[in-house]
C-alpha cells in the first residue's frame, strides 16, 4: 500500500481493489450479479453452509439461488500490476535500509549489535542466536563457513524465543498444548500435533481471518435484528396509540350520550319545577289582590264610622253591609309525582344497563382467563349480589328493558345457583351462614338499632283502598277513598304498598306495629314484582318473601309456598334484612324467644319493604327509629 501511494496514477484505485470482508487487495476476485466484487474465498466463507438465502455482503442484495461465480479477469490483472509494482518498490525500500540504518523506523531505537555493543545490528543470526553490525556480519557473508546460518533482520529479545529448557530457538507449534517448542521438545510431544512455526502461523491466520468473517457477518445480523426490534417497537407504539384514540373517542360518545340523557332528564324536572312555580305565583297575585280587596273594604268601614251626618252613614252601612268578601283559598298545586318519579327511575334504569354491560364485559373477560381451581356457586353466596334491578317506580315499558339485556344471562345463573352441590366448600358456606344468622338472632334490639333504617311507604305502588297518613308511615283500608291517580307500578288487585326506600346491599332493620287480631303482611319484594294478577300478591310467587297473620294463625309464604309457624302476641314486628348474607329475619320485639321466621335467599335484585292488607280494620304503622 505503501508503493500505492507513491504513484500517483495508481493511488486512487485503492479503495476500489479492496475486497469488503477481508479489507485486503483483492485475491481471487469474483463477480456476484449485483455488480460487487469479493475475494473467492472470502465469499465462498460468507456463503458456507447456507441451502438458501444468498445475498450480497455488501449491499445485501437477495439472490433466487447460489449464483455461478466468475472470475473478474481484468480485476486479477491490475491486482497482480500493482502488487508487482509493491513488491518492487519493498525491495528497494530494504536495499536501502540495508545500506543506511538510518532508515529503520524511528519510533522504535535499533537493535544493538551483540560483539561491538555499539553500532545497530543489521541482521540476526537465528543460527548462532545474535544480532550482528554489518561489520561484523561480513563474516557470515564472506566465510563459508556461515553459509547455512540463517539471517533474518535484527530481532529483539532473542532470550523469550529460546525453549528455558534446551536454550534452544523454538521452532515448532504444539496445538494441543498452544505453546512454541523446540526440536528437543518434539520428544516429549511426539504424540502431540505439531508443525512448524512458519505453517502454524499459516494456518492460524487463516483461522483468524474465517473467524473475522464470521463475526463481520454476526455483527451485521445483529444490526439487522435490533433495527427489526426498533421498527416493531415503533409500530407497536403506534398501534397502541391508534387504539387508545380510538377506544378514547368511544367512551366520548358513550359519556355525550349519558349527558345527554342527564339534560334531557334535567329539562323534564325543571320544566315541572317550572309550572308548579308559575302556579304558585299565580296564586301569590291572587291572594295579593284578595288582600287588597279586603284593605279597601276596610278602609271603607273606618271611612263610615267617622260620618257625622246620621242619614250619610247610614246609606253608607247599609250599602258596606251588602259587600261580602270570600274567603282566602290556597287550592292544592303539588308536582306530578309521575314526572318526578319516572325520570328518576330512567335514571337508575340507564345506569343498570350500564353497570350490567360493564359487569358483563367483565365475567367474559374473566371466563377467557385459564383457572386451574374453579371454587363451587354455593360457595359464593355473594357473588350475583349487588346489581340493582328496575325499582317499583319506572313504567312497564322501562322495565322490559333491562329485563330483556339480561335474561339470558340471568337464567344462566339462576341455574348454576340452584345446582346441588356437596363440597366440602359448600358445606363450610352453609355453616358460616348459619353461625351469622345466629350471631344476629342472639344480639339485644340495642345492638340492631345501628342498623335502623326509617322507611316510608311509596304513594305511587298503594293500592286505591288504601289509605296512606302520617308522612307516609301509616296505612289503613277504606271503602269509600275516591282513589289514586293512575301510576304504572301501583298494586291493582291486592290491597300492598311498597317503602319508597330500596336495598342492594349492607345490613338494615325497621319495625312494624300492627293490631291483634288483624289480617295483614309483613315482607320484602324485588321492585320487579308483578303488579297486576295472582303473582303480584306477597309470598305467592319467587320474588317476594312475607310472614302473613290471620287472626291467630301466622304463616310465612314464598315462591306460593305456605309454612304454618308458632303464634305470637307480640304486636311489633321487626324485620332485619343481610343483603350480602343472603337472609331476611322476621322476629317478636319485646319477646324472650323473638324468633318469627328467617328466609335464606340469593338475593339478584334489590330489596323494597312490603306490606298488605286485608281486612278493612287492619291498620300498620311503621315505627320512627331511633339510631
């Protein structure tokens, strides 16, 4: 390379006589069909035991199969002109290092001649192991003598290239032991693979260079899989945040459609709010004028009374007495409870349907997971509690429609909970509910009352017989009531009310005061229950649960099933519901033994307090709690 550079016309081909893999002159040189150029046996390395694939090593061009190589004529041609011209210039180079040692490389100071100490050596005499001046050197050139010592230019430290145990030039390679014998030493390696050191530097060189190759070639396969790495990385950013977007503009449209609902629901109330206030003002006029009516009237009086002339007064009393005024009347504005109620049920209905989507997506998602133990349905008495179910105050047609999301998946459920079991785990569930039924049944009233609830009854599910007083806490039987307005969750065959208030979970107690002797019953219902027909009666159908008391004799009823049950005078009754436990208590207060009846369920819905009446003489109070 050095030649190359000290001719000008030739100095620029350089780079181009370069083989890509092994960096070195061309040797050999081939041409693959995308037009590069590789030394023969570097491409033969690069291709080695590939089947398929073939590409390029430079532009990593892709080839159908392993192409026919053809040697690159031309190319040899100026390859061997230029090493030719290399090599002539190499020997002139030493011609004259031979004959002016100021020609040696000046970074490293010469190696001393071994007999003068002094001037530097030009030669080293592997035979005799020193390094000589051209002085003293002519006698190897001269004398016969020396003519088979072998010379080699001056080397330093001819002591590490010398066996420590014969003092012997090494000049044989163990490549069992990787190590640099002499002759003397081939005796003890006479079993070993061993070659001269000229021919195992040979052949390590060509391990190196193989070794190169393949680490170039290792080297641009990483490089190809991290920048594949980057790119998927890249790309499934970019996926994600498509998605994000996409699932971010979805939940947008879900939330306008939910405020619009919100405004729409909003506008009905306010419009109702509204009317009644212009209703109200209208009636404020009124009675303004009425009061002025009367001040003047007034007036007209104390006008009278001070007429001195007996003849005017009296014309004047006699016409004031014929003036009459009405008295004031405020007539009854109240507002439509069925607008008021109705929006707030479509409320609750929207956010059911919602809920129950969302726990739908959610048991899918679960169903999907893999699970290596799958616990018992009765062992999870809690599990389907907790979705709230049309309440008593929405239409007929609201209620269809959450009814009808869900009855699939509700009827699944039913099935799988009412399905016998007898696990082990089963059978613990069955015990732990029955040592928390019994841990309330032994608590004092004292102990319920934080659990008080105050319930009040809801005008729009009463009967037309039935007479609801005392803010909605007292219900009676009478004949001749004229009746309610027509409301689409109003009970029209039995005489039942439901409480306004309704529960989905948590723990909660209310008593019930009732005559001796009267007709009537006690229970919870889901607002789900018919209104209409031989199912909208208490305990007569799968949604209600109720203690009945007929005179003396007291039953408790559900799913049309009749249990006789022991008398009790007691005439307040309180109820204790466990919405996450599964059970509602009947119970005496005031009684040793307080017991009445306990129902065990799975409650799905939420839980209304439930009342009827039969005889027109019974009457039920529901009792202030006090926390």
């Amino acid at each position: 390379m050095a030649a190359l550079e000290s001719e000008p016309g030739l100095s620029g081909l350089e780079e181009e006589l370069t083989c890509s893999i092994c960096l070195c002159l061309f040797s050999s040189p081939v041409t693959v069909p995308c037009g590069h150029n590789f030394c023969a046996s570097c491409l033969e390395l690069s291709w080695a035991g590939l089947s398929g694939g073939f590409s390029c090593p430079q532009c990593r061009a892709t080839f159908a199969g392993r192409p026919q190589l053809q040697k690159n004529t031309v190319l040899c041609r100026v390859v061997e002109q230029l090493q030719g011209r290399s090599g002539a210039k190499g020997e002139e180079e030493e011609e004259d290092e031979d004959g002016d040692v100021g020609g040696c490389c000046a970074a490293e100071p010469p190696v001393p001649c071994d007999s003068c100490r002094e001037a530097p050596a030009v030669q080293t005499c592997l035979t005799c192991t020193a390094s000589f001046c051209a002085e003293h050197l002519r006698p190897h050139r001269d004398s016969p003598a020396f003519r088979d010592h072998q010379l080699c230019p001056p080397l330093r430290d001819l002591q590490l290239r010398k066996c420590p145990q014969h003092n012997r030039l090494f000049e044989f390679f163990c490549s069992k032991h990787g190590a640099c014998i002499c002759s003397l030493c081939l005796l003890e390696h006479k079993l070993c693979p061993t070659s001269p050191l000229e021919q195992a530097k040979a052949s390590a060189q060509s391990l190196l260079k193989k070794k190169l190759t393949e680490l170039h070639n290792q080297s641009e396969r990483t490089a190809r899989a991290m920048s594949t790495v980057k790119t998927k990385q890249s790309q499934s950013a970019e996926t994600a945040s498509r998605k994000k977007e996409l699932i971010r503009n979805e939940f947008s449209e879900v939330k306008a459609v939910i405020e619009e609902r919100e405004n729409e629901i909003m506008k009905a109330i306010t419009e109702e709010e509204k009317r009644v206030w212009n209703k109200f003002d209208y009636i404020y006029s009124v009675l303004g004028n009425k009061k002025n009516e009367i001040q003047s009237l007034k007036d007209q009086i104390e006008m009278a009374l001070t007429e001195i002339d007996d003849v005017l007064f009296l014309k004047r009393a006699a016409a004031l007495q014929r003036t009459s005024t009405k008295e004031a009347f405020v007539p009854v504005v109240e507002m439509d409870q069925n607008v008021m109620h109705s929006t707030y049920q479509s409320a609750i209905t929207l956010k059911d349907i919602v809920k129950i989507s969302v726990d739908q997506s959610r048991e899918k998602k679960e169903e999907a997971k893999p699970v290596k133990i799958k616990a018992p349905v009765a062992a999870h008495p809690n599990k389907a509690v907790g979705k709230k179910p049309p309440g008593p105050h929405q239409t007929h047609k609201e209620k269809t429609i959450p009814q009808g999301v869900t009855d699939t998946t509700k009827e699944k459920k039913k099935a799988a909970k009412v399905a016998p079991t007898t696990t082990p785990a089963t059978t613990a569930a069955a015990g732990a509910a029955k040592e928390l039924i019994d841990s309330f049944l032994k608590k004092p009233r004292e102990e319920l009352l934080q659990y008080a609830a105050n319930i009040t009854l809801d005008y729009n599910t009463a009967h037309n017989t039935v007479v609801l007083a005392d803010n909605y806490t007292r219900m009676s039987i009478s004949d001749t009531f004229p009746g309610h307005r027509y409301h689409p969750q109003r009970f029209t065959d039995y005489r039942q009310v439901l409480g306004f208030q309704c529960f989905k979970r948590g723990i909660h107690y209310w008593e019930v005061e009732l005559q001796q002797g009267s007709f009537c019953g006690i229970g919870v219902c889901y607002g789900s229950m018919e209104r209409q027909g031989p199912e909208s009666r208490l305990g007569r159908n799968s949604r209600s649960w109720c203690v009945e008391w007929l005179n003396s004799k007291i039953s408790s009823w559900h799913n049309d099933v009749e249990k006789c049950l022991p008398n009790t005078k007691a005439t307040k009754i309180g109820v204790l519901l466990h919405c996450e436990g599964g059970f509602v208590i009947f119970m005496a207060v005031g009684e040793k033994n307080n017991l009445i009846y306990k129902f065990k369920a799975q409650f799905t819905e939420a839980l209304y307090p439930a009342f009827w009446l039969f005889s027109s003489d019974a009457v039920l109070s529901l009792c202030h709690m006090k926390e």
